[in-house]
C-alpha cells in the first residue's frame, strides 16, 4: 500500500517536472515569456494545471447516447 503511494506520488511530480521542462523549451524555442512568472522558477503552474484537470466538471447531456 506505501509503496503504490509513494510510486503514485513520485510519477506524479515527474510528470509535474518534465511538464515545466517542456513548457521552458518551448517558450524559448518560439521567444515569448515562459511560466518563470508562477511560483518558485515556474514549479506552481504544474500543480496549478493538474489542480485543474482534478477539479473539471464532466457535463454529459441528458439525452446522448
């Protein structure tokens, strides 16, 4: 059971990272303003991105298949 947790957690951040990572080389590939402006050198806009995609609401339409 820790050990799942801790495996969750420690794949969760490194996606988290790698997503920063991401974000840096682009921003500075197509020279605009990366995400250097959210929290501690851009770590925030990762949790801030999948406090969102938690957060979502699912809409379904009542009468689709």
């Amino acid at each position: 059971m820790i050990e799942t947790i801790i495996t969750i957690i420690s794949v969760l951040l490194t996606v988290a990272f790698f997503t920063i990572a991401e974000r840096k080389l682009l921003a500075s590939i197509q020279r605009r303003r990366g995400p250097n402006v959210v929290g501690f050198w851009g770590t925030l806009q990762a949790f801030a991105d999948g406090l969102k995609l938690l957060l979502k609401e699912v809409i379904v339409p009542i009468r689709a298949n």
